[in-house]
C-alpha cells in the first residue's frame, strides 16, 4: 500500500521554487521519465531582465525537453512549461497559457500565487501543487487555491529546504497533503507515473 | 472579497459596459481580465460584483478610472534591448532605403516608455525628423501621463541599464532632467509624435504605417480577439511594412499569419508580404 494520495484523476502538476528550490527541481526533472503523461508548470523565481541561460540549466538534466510557452500557447500532454523571465503565467480555460506583464506579487514576476492559482481554476481537483524551497511567502495563496478547489497539494519538508520559508507560510495557511523530502516527492511522481499507465 | 468571481458576473459586467460604454472586454484574456476585476473590488471596497456593476451603471465619470484600473500599464524603456538593436541595425534602414519618411504607430503605448525610447534611437540615428510618429491607447489618463513625458526615477535604473545595453550612443541622462522625482525628457524629443486614444478592439484602421510596434498588449486579449486584432493591423500596415510584437508574443496561430513572413523570430519582428 502506498502512503500517497494517487490517483488517476490527475492532469496536470504545477511545481513552485524559490531561493534554494534549483537543485531539488533539477533532482526531480532529472528522473521524471521522458514521457510521464501529464503536463507541468514550472514557476521559479528568476533574474527578471536575463531571458537566456535558465532553459538551459534547468535542461542539462531534465529527461524532458523544457520550454517557455508562448501567450496563448496550447497545453500539450508531457510538456514541461517554464514561466519566462518577466512574465505572469497563468492557465486558461480552454487548455491554453498566456502570459501577463502585470505589477509584481510578492516582489515576483513571474509569481508563484498567479500560476498556482489560475491552475487550480483551470483544473479543479484534477491538479497537484507543489511548493519547494524559498524565501519568501509566494505561492501560499496560490497552494489554499488548490486545496479549496479540491487538488493535492505537496510542500518539500521544511527540515529538507535550504530556506523554508515558502513551504512553512504554505502549512500555515493551509491544509498540505504530503510534505515530503526531494526524494520522496520523486517517489510519488514515479509511483502516480505507474498508476496513470496501468488500464 | 474572498470568493471566486464567476464568469455569470463577468459576464454580466462586460455586458453593461458594451451596452453603455461602447467599450468591449469579452474577449480579454481570462485569467488577468478576472484578477484586474478583482483588485478593482479590493481597491473600492466593493461588496459584490453587482455592486461594481451598479456603480458604472450610475457613475459614468467613474468609467475612466475603471479602465485605468483594468488595463496593465507596465512598461520600460528599451524593454528587450537586443529588439531594439535590430530595430535599430536592420529594420527601421531597410525601410528608409525605399521610403523617405517613416511611419510608425506604437499601439497600445502605456506611459511612453516605448514612445521615448523610439525617438531617442531614431534621434541618435539622425531620421528623426523624417520619422512621423502616432502612439496610442485605450487609457486616456496614461496617455495624458506618456504626453508629459515624464518617468518615474525609480524606475530610470533599469531604463538606464536596457539603454546601455541596446548600445545607446551616450548614457540616458543626457535626455531628461530631474524634477520632484520624476525624469522629466526633453520634450523636443516628442516633436514628432502625436498620442491619441484608440481603441483595438472597435479596431478602426485610421491610416497606413512602415512599422507598428504592438507589443504586449495582444498578451491581455483571447485568441479570438487576437485574430480580430491582426487583420487590422495588418490592414494598417503598408505593404513590406513591419510587425512587431512582444517577445513572448506569437503570430504562427492566427488566419492572417501567412500574409506575413518573420524577418526575426527571436524578437518577434514580421513583415507583411501579401495585402
Ligand atoms: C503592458 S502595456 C504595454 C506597453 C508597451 N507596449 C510595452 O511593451 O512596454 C499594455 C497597454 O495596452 C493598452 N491596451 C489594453 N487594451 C487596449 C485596447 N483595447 N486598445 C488599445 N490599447 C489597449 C493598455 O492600456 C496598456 O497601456
């Protein structure tokens, strides 16, 4: 029996990080199966004027190829979706993103509570969010807006994260699923994998 | 206000506003359209969305404010500055190898960031007085701001280093002076330009341009309305003139894509090639 919340009702996976947030997300992209099904946003805090050279760290050992949508981009399964410099990244409904040059959250752009929170709309209880390491509270909204809307939320085990402040605000304000250390969250991922393959 | 706007209300919302406004919000993006509705209620402390609604209803003179509020007027000068370079190197010379003047509309111009950092470059070229320069917008009270000239100085850090790193021919101060806070620019600098208010949506093409910029403003708009968008723009374009829109901006899924050709797809620049 596993200790997971799995399901096969899942369809998407939105992943939050911060100061210190880099390396568990390299860890984890780097087990994540080339073709594990559902597609997942990726909102980290980054350098706001540097366009280039965060793909690319990201993808050195990213199984999948990452990319930065385009506005009004069409969500395709297996995606990895990075929220670009300098840019809100939002779900729509009708399975596209688009992007919004709107004032910073949380000193952010892009920030963390904008695609959570636009997720959990778009998805309903058919999302998992996830919230790594940081330094400060975003993506705290964003994980209540999952959990109200009936999604699995996840935060990396604050004894784990480099700086925990950003899981801890998450606990704070709401009920959290599973807080997991790196490599159990990658358990999960490989066990939830397993499960959406299996007829 | 702590629950989720439903799209009911919005609706209900977009529909006053077209009835009495003659402005047309249905086809904004959602996701932003919905979290500018919600900051408008924070920010007047409105109970509900109908109460909203009812206070358009009975106050015109707070419409203005209401699409000051809706709109995002985020700017900077020299934003993507390799944009500028190749505005700079390739586009704006290929068009003056066949035309003596230039035209240019900054749709969707904010503040004047955009406007300001135009004229600088092309004063720096030595064509700005060849150069003939509408910028416009939806937000009367920004476009009253981009008239003025003036930009706040927190904000002349990053203009200053997206300057210096579109290769500027001197630094930024040489333009503008300080008062009470503000970079207020020379305002020989806008000699050439003329803002109005105008609206994509109602779309109505009113003259013919070698370049229009209309860069992150398609961002706020669904794609049925982007469609909408770019057969005006396309039809406000001469032939061989060019397109550019925000870097993170694509044409590749609109109808009218294949009446233009990318000239650089890293910037997003087109060029309309078939009328
Ligand atoms: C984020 S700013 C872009 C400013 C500048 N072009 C840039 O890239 O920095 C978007 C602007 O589009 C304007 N806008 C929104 N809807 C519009 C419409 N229907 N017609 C004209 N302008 C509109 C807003 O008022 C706002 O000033």
């Amino acid at each position: 029996m596993t200790r997971f919340k799995l399901s096969k009702k899942y369809k998407a996976i939105a992943i939050g990080g911060s100061a210190g947030s880099f390396q568990p997300i390299t860890k984890i992209l780097s087990v994540i199966p080339k073709d594990f099904p559902l597609p997942i946003f990726l909102c980290l805090h980054r350098l706001k004027h540097v366009r280039h050279g965060f793909v690319e760290a990201l993808s050195i050992k990213s199984l999948k190829p990452i990319h930065e949508p385009f506005d009004k981009e069409s969500i395709k399964r297996e995606q990895v979706y990075l929220a670009p410099a300098n840019y809100h990244l939002s779900i729509e409904l009708g399975n596209t993103m688009s992007l919004s040059t709107e004032r910073l959250i949380n000193n952010s752009r892009p920030a963390i509570d904008i695609t959570l929170e636009s997720a959990a709309y778009a998805y309903r209880d058919k999302l998992i969010g996830i919230l790594m390491s940081g330094a400060n509270k975003d993506g705290a909204l964003g994980m209540q807006k999952i959990k109200d809307r009936g999604g699995l939320t996840m935060v990396q085990d604050p004894e784990e994260s480099m700086i925990s402040t950003m899981p801890n605000s998450a606990l704070s304000v709401t009920e959290i699923d599973h807080v997991l250390k790196t490599d159990e969250i990658i358990e999960f991922i490989l066990e939830l994998d397993k499960m959406l393959r299996s007829s | 206000m702590q629950q989720e706007i439903e799209i009911a209300e919005l609706r209900k919302l977009t529909e006053l506003i077209k009835e009495k406004y003659d402005y047309d919000f249905k086809n904004y993006a959602m996701s932003s359209f919905k979290r500018r509705i919600k900051r408008i209620v924070e920010l007047y402390k409105f109970k509900t969305i109908d109460s909203l609604i009812e206070k358009l209803e009975s106050t015109p003179s707070f419409f203005e404010e209401f699409v000051s509020e809706i709109t995002v007027n985020v700017t900077e000068m020299f934003r993507d500055p390799s944009f500028w370079s190749v505005l700079k190197e390739q586009i704006i010379p290929n068009i003056l190898l066949n035309h003596n003047k230039l035209n240019v509309w900054h749709a969707g111009c904010s503040s004047g960031e955009e406007v300001i950092s135009m004229t600088i470059m092309l004063e720096e070229m030595g064509v700005l007085d060849r150069s003939n320069i509408i910028a416009t917008d939806i937000d009367t009270a920004i476009i009253d701001r981009a008239k003025k000239g003036t930009v706040s100085l927190k904000n002349m850090e990053l203009n200053a280093s997206n300057y210096e790193r579109f290769e500027g021919k001197y630094t930024i101060d040489k333009y503008f002076q300080e008062q009470n806070g503000k970079a207020v620019f020379d305002p020989n600098l806008i000699r050439q330009v003329s803002f109005r208010k105008h609206d994509l949506v109602k779309g109505v093409v009113f003259s013919k341009f070698d370049l229009i910029l209309c860069r992150n403003v398609m961002i706020y708009f669904n794609q049925t309305l982007q469609n909408d968008v770019l057969y005006k723009l396309h039809e406000s374009l001469f032939r061989y003139g060019y397109l550019a829109i925000g870097s993170k901006e694509s044409l590749i899924w609109c109808d009218i894509a294949n009446k233009f050709i990318v000239v650089n797809n890293e910037e997003k620049v087109y060029k309309k090639i078939k009328d």
